[in-house]
C-alpha cells in the first residue's frame, strides 16, 4: 500500500492506494510527457493531491507505459497551483501518484496562478534548488542533446556558406565551443542549471529552450569593418536551413538584429539564431562575430575574467576595459593601414572591371539565334547575371545563386556554343579573380568543338576571352603563340597591337624597361603598316602610345600621356572609354605619388 498526501478545505489528509496493478515506472519525463510544452519541474515532495481514485491510478499507470512505448500519445505535464501554503495538483493526480509510487524526484508542472506569492512559487519567480535545476536541465538536454547538434551543425554551415560568399580576405576562422571545452559543443550542464536558477527568479515561465547558448559559433573575421557584411550574407543563407535570426529587444522598445558586447575588455557582436524546423522548434543558437585581436585577447583572458566564485575588482575591471578599448583603437588603425596599402591597387582593379563590362554591350544587341527558344534562354540568363552581378562578383564558386547562373548558361541550346561562350565570359568579367577560369575554358571548347573556327577567329576569341575574365598572362601567351606562328599574315595588325594593350596593363604594377621595348617595336610594326586595310585606327593606335607614357615614363611623358588620353576619352566611343579613365586615374595617381 501507498500512503499518498491529499488536500482537502480541512487540511492535508492521507490515503491508502492500493498497489497491487502498479508498476514502478523508470524516470524519464521524455518518455510520458510533451516536455515541449512549457512547463517547470517540480520536487514530488512538495505536492499534494486534491484526489486518489481507486481505478484512475492503476488506469494512468497503463496508459504511461503505452505512452513509454509509443503506443499512445504523451500527456501534457500535470496542472498545479498554490492553495494557502500547498502547492496542489488541480489535474492529473493519477499520473502524480504514480510519479510518488516510482519515487520520481520530481515531475513536468504547469502552474497557474489562484493566490498571491507563497513559499518559492510565484507570479513573478520561482527559487529552485539546485539539485531541482540540475535534474531539469539534465532532462532537458537528454531530450534535446540531437536536435541541439543538429542545429549547430546547420548554424555552421550557412556561416560557411556566408563566408566563402564574402570572400576569402574577409573571414579567418569558424569554430564551435568545442574548441576551448573539449569533446562538448553543448554549454555544461551545471552551467545550464545555474542560469535556470538564475532566470527562474525572474520569471517563473522561463523556459530553457529560451537560452541562447547552449550551442553556439565564434567567426574570426581580418577586419570589424567586415562585420556587417558577414551578417548580412549569413542572414540571407539561414532560410535554406529552417532558421532565422531573432531580434534582440531594446530597453525602452523596439528591437535590433545584433547586440554589440563592451565588457571587461571583450567586444563582440553577437546574433541570436532561432529554429523555424518543428523537429526542433524554437531551439536556439548564438553567433558571435570578432576580430583575430579580440579573440585572441578573448581567448587569453577569459577563464581570468570568468573564474568561477572571484570577484573582479573594479579598477582590475577598468583596467581590463581600457585594454580592450586600446585593442579596438589598433583595429581601426590597422583598417586604414589596410586601406592605404590596397588604394593603390584596388581602384585600379574596379576601374579594369568597369572598363571591360561596357565591351559586352554588345551582348543585348545579339539577334542571330537558332530559333526563339534559344533567344529566350539567352535573355533570361543575361537578365539574371546582370541583376545579380554585384553578388557574383565575390560570391563563391559552389554558391547555390552562382550555380544557378551557370545552369541558366548551359541551357541555352542547341547549337549555340558560341552564345554559351559570351554569356560565361560575362559571367566572369564581373570578377577580379579567376575563379571562373575552367568555365571559361570549356565553353572555349565546346565553341571550338561546334563552330570550327579558324586560328584567327579562335585567337580573336580565345585572347579576348582572357582579357575579360582577368587572365592577362594567359592572353598575352596566346597572342605570342599566334604570332610566332602567322608572323605573315596580313591580319596580325590587330593582333599585335592587342598584345602591346595586354602587356601594358600587365605591367601597370611593375613597369619594366625591357617589356617597354617589346610593345614598342610592335606598335613599330603596326605604324610602319598603317596603310594597310587591316590596320587599327589612328585614335587606337594613339591610345595604345598614351598608355606607354602613362605606366612607364618619366614625369614629362606622364604628363604628355595624360593629355593625349584626355583627347582620346573625348574621340572614343563609351565602349572603349573605360580604359581611357583607367590609365587617366593612372597618370594622376602617379603624378600626385611620384612627382
């Protein structure tokens, strides 16, 4: 027989329940309850039941083990309140019952509210013991250790996703606590009980599925002015993975997407990732964004600043702030550092970008298609990579939206190679690596393949196809190669003052005496032939000469390019301005640097 605690108007009373159909049933509130729900876990010993039925107890006990074994669905957790100085329970006593017969600890609760605060449980919080709010958060965890991996595993991949998008120069490493709290990703389990304890006091609905860190991601990334970037590309990858960023709440209303961290010399910028999957609804993550220096620093101080049971000393506090604020200082030095050193490349790589799209201009004004199909396709991949060419300048290569302009590519067909080609060098003209390079290669090939061009045609594609997708070296090679050769054909005019304009960007960084030499006796030959029907034009052939004195000569020839790049600007057409403005920001740069 079991003595079982009942409340009545009159008092605690006990009752005999008999035993004989129950089963001990093994702990484990997964196995019988809809721990999803929310709910606080209860000590057994300080409740009381408003009811004992003789049928209704050993009837709960069937149904449990038929929930334990799937058979049935789980119960929600039983329904409490506080009764003068009782904590009773209002529905579900049966299953309590049992729980006490099992010699449970403890047991799933929703409390409502009939009285005022009394004795622990209350409107505003609740005080747990810890051993209460070790046994809840090891429960909680047995359940949900999976689908917390699974999330972090998902977390980490669209910041991966994200990173290899912004670029390699802008994020240094991605990694998961596992990395300081070795074989744990998870936050320990004692630590998720002291932060229950912690917020149950504040509110007595506080749920742990709404703490932030038991998993999480740190992102190292080179520069804090990278920051942003970095979240909003991963922002735009967590949709694919059922996730989504939840906002912080604002002091005083309103929200904002990131939290920015300023103690104890740490700085930081944090995001709270949410699941949107109901395999593991509403489960959270937190991201934390910071640079190479704050993380080292970071790392370097954070059992120091975190000991468990010191207290920082105010002035050791402030002193700790001032380091992390002198570290800030140097971040912000290093980005200028960073910016001087890459002014003098980078805008010559924008404007070497900017003068190559206009000489696809072209491609909008294309009309020999082999039927209407193809002329469709090819329209709808052009509109694509051009509203997106911002993205797929520095997206990755495997990036699904890449992927996606490629697959348009392909399937401009049949018997339009040579649509294929021009459509995959625009593509990767946008770029200022050679990401692209094998794409640009084989659509060279299947054009070859298909149209059987001859060497000149191929050499005019194939070198302008380099040219564009920002293979310099591999253009002048081909060109050379050409040349060497059909030094006699009468069409090598073009040709050879197209390998004088590679040579010459080539060069802007490193001008050398020697390569001089070599494009002026080709501009040379191409003088010498200007009667010629092949030969290029005068203003061509006067930029080409402008862009000689411009990257490498003296301050007189700078200036006297200069000004012979500003007549050609004005007597060009736009599609060949672009180059005209690179070499004229050239001529200045050097002008204000050198001279």
């Amino acid at each position: 027989m079991l003595i079982a605690p009942v409340w009545t108007s009159e008092g605690i009373e006990t009752v005999q329940v008999d035993t004989a159909k129950l089963t001990k049933l093994p702990y484990g509130h997964v196995d019988y309850f809809k721990v999803e729900q929310d709910h606080v876990l209860v000590p057994i010993r300080r409740l009381v039941s408003t009811r004992a039925r003789a049928d209704g107890v050993p009837n709960a006990c069937g149904y449990m083990k038929r929930a334990a074994a799937g058979e049935i669905e789980k119960r929600e957790p039983i329904v409490i309140e506080r009764r003068g100085d009782s904590t009773v329970v209002v529905e579900g006593n049966s299953t309590f019952i049992n729980a006490l017969y099992s010699g449970w600890p403890d047991i799933p609760c929703r409390l409502i509210e009939s009285a005022p605060s009394v004795g622990g449980i209350s409107p505003g919080g609740v005080t747990l013991e810890i051993d209460v709010a070790l046994a809840e958060a090891r429960e909680f965890m047995r359940r949900y250790d999976t689908p917390y991996h699974e999330l972090l595993g998902d977390v980490v991949s669209a910041a991966h996703e994200a990173a290899r998008a912004v670029g390699k120069e802008t994020v240094f490493e991605i990694y998961t606590r596992k990395k300081k709290q070795i074989h744990h990703d998870t936050k320990d389990v004692i630590k998720i009980a002291g932060k229950l304890i912690e917020k149950r006091a504040e509110n007595r609905d506080f749920h742990l599925r709404e703490m932030v860190d038991i998993v999480g991601a740190t992102v190292v990334v080179y520069y804090s002015d990278r920051i942003r970037l970095f979240l909003d590309v991963f922002e735009s990858r967590l949709a694919e993975y059922k996730l989504a960023l939840e906002p912080y709440e604002v002091t005083g209303g309103g929200t904002v997407r990131e939290k920015i961290h300023r103690e104890k010399g740490y700085h930081a910028t944090h995001v709270k990732v949410i699941s949107t999957d109901s395999m593991r609804p509403r489960l959270k993550a937190e991201v934390q964004v910071k640079t190479m220096l704050h993380d080292a620093w970071g790392a370097k101080m954070h059992d120091l600043t975190y000991k468990p049971g010191s207290v920082l000393d105010p002035k050791l506090k402030a002193l700790m702030e001032s380091f992390g604020n002198s570290l800030q200082a140097i971040e912000v030095q290093s980005e200028t550092l960073r910016d001087a050193i890459l002014e003098g490349t980078r805008p010559l790589e924008r404007l070497r970008i900017a003068a190559r799209i206009p000489l696809m201009e072209t491609l909008r004004s294309w009309n020999d298609f082999p039927d209407s199909e193809v002329e469709t396709r090819y329209k709808t991949c052009l509109d694509y990579i051009e509203e997106n060419s911002s993205y797929l300048a520095v997206c990755a290569r495997d990036d699904k939206n890449m992927k996606v302009a490629v697959e348009l590519i392909e399937s401009v067909k049949p018997d339009a190679a040579q649509l294929r080609l021009s459509l995959t060098v625009f593509l990767a003209s946008f770029r200022i690596d050679t990401e692209l390079g094998n794409l640009v290669e084989r659509a060279l090939e299947d054009w070859r393949k298909e149209d059987e061009p001859d060497d000149f045609d191929y050499l005019h594609f194939a070198s302008a196809s380099y040219h564009q997708t920002n293979r310099i070296d591999d253009a002048i090679s081909t060109v050379r190669r050409f040349l060497d050769e059909h030094a006699d054909d009468p069409r090598c005019l073009i040709p050879r003052l197209n390998l004088a304009n590679y040579l010459i960007e080539a060069s802007i960084s490193q001008p050398a005496q020697k390569v001089r030499e070599e494009i002026e006796a080709l501009i040379g030959e191409v003088r010498s032939r200007a009667a010629d029907p092949e030969a290029p034009d005068e203003t061509a052939l006067k930029s080409t000469e402008s862009a000689i004195k411009v990257v490498f000569g003296d301050e007189k020839e700078v200036k006297e390019g200069l000004e012979i790049q500003q007549q050609v600007f004005a007597e060009v057409e736009s599609t060949y301005r672009g180059f005209a403005e690179m070499y004229l920001a050239l001529g200045w740069q050097r002008r204000f640097r050198e001279f």
